[in-house]
C-alpha cells in the first residue's frame, strides 16, 4: 500500500505584520511604492500587492491635501521649481502636482524678476510716424560749420557757435550774428529749431 507524500509546507509570507506595518508608515509619510521597495529591499510590484491586500491607501491616490503639504507646494513654486521637481519631492506623479496646483488655486507668491518684460506703448494702431525726409540743417555752401576764427580772433558781431577741429581745437563760425543773437541766422536756427517728431493722425487719449 503506497502511502501519498505529505505536501510541502507553503513557504512563509514575507509580509510578517511588523513589515506591513512599516510599509504604512511609510505610505502614510508619502513615499512611492518604488521608494518604499528600495528602502524595504523589495520591488514596485510587491509594494503595490501589499497595498491592494491589506488596504493601504497611497497618499499619492488621496484627493484630499493638508495645509502643510499645500503650504510646502506653494514654497516650491515660489522658488521657481518645476512640476517635475514638486513631484519628486513628494514623491508622486507630476499629473498630481498638476491636479494638486488647479484644484486649489496655486499660484507663486512671489513674481521673478528676470521674468518682468517691457511692454511697449499703447499707441493708436492706426498712427504712425510720418517718414518725410528731414531737411538739412544747412544750406548748401554754408562755411560756418567749418569753424573759421580762434576766440581771440572773433569781433564783437561773429557768430560765436563753437566748432571742434581734427586737431582737438575749438575755432568759431565766425559769421556775421543775426540780430538779437550771438550766432548767425543759420547757427541760431539749429540751436532753437531742432527736428521734431509728428503724426499723421494724432494719438488717441485715455
């Protein structure tokens, strides 16, 4: 009479209540199951097994955040930290940062300089600079701006607008002065009459 083998003893689980009380701790505390099988010299997979038996709920699944974890993420963005950094500091996905940042509003609470842009003028759309050539500050043949007579050379009725030489010398137009003015008509008209900007359709008022 031939008697059957006993069966082999099932090997023990590896998750004794002192292991699955751990891996809570630290689900509790935030880390990833990847983070939990590195510290637990295990795997991403097994951590996740442990969680669907013995009901562990991962913080990263929660739809709920405190203060502190909210006040933390805020922090982040303050210090220009991307969704990629937040995550990994929490440990979980960037799409939860994402979703963590719109379901409550968050934003930096503090603006980064090097971001700041000049923005321009809010000109009429419809105004524009008018590009007339500008017209010569001089007659043709005028010798005046040459500069003609050392300072103690000028009589009391020269043009007295100063011209700086090559050499690094100051001579005088030397021309006779318009009336009323210490420089000729030509010199008082470029001291008096600069070019100015204009528009062809004025600029809309606020």
């Amino acid at each position: 009479m031939t008697t059957s083998k006993p069966p082999a003893n099932s090997k023990p689980s590896k998750w004794t209540p002192g292991k699955v009380e751990q891996v809570r701790r630290l689900t509790a505390d935030g880390y990833t199951s990847r983070q939990i099988g590195a510290m637990m010299g295990s795997t991403r997979n097994a951590i996740v097994s442990v969680w669907r038996r013995f009901g562990i709920e991962p913080v990263c699944k929660r739809n709920t955040w405190d203060e502190a974890a909210i006040a933390r993420v805020v922090r982040l963005l303050d210090d220009r930290l991307s969704y990629a950094e937040i995550a990994a500091e929490f440990g979980v996905t960037v799409g939860t940062i994402a979703n963590v940042v719109t379901q409550h509003g968050l934003r930096p609470r503090k603006p980064k300089l090097s971001n700041f842009t000049l923005k321009a003028p809010d000109f009429d759309s419809d105004a524009v600079f008018d590009k007339s050539p500008l017209k010569p500050l001089f007659a043709e043949g005028f010798q005046g701006q040459t500069g003609k007579l050392a300072m103690v050379d000028l009589e009391d009725d020269h043009c007295r607008f100063p011209v700086d030489q090559p050499d690094g010398t100051v001579k005088f137009c030397a021309d006779p002065q318009q009336r009323g003015s210490a420089y000729c008509p030509a010199h008082h008209a470029r001291c008096t009459d600069g070019p100015a900007i204009t528009f062809k359709k004025p600029l809309a008022r606020a």
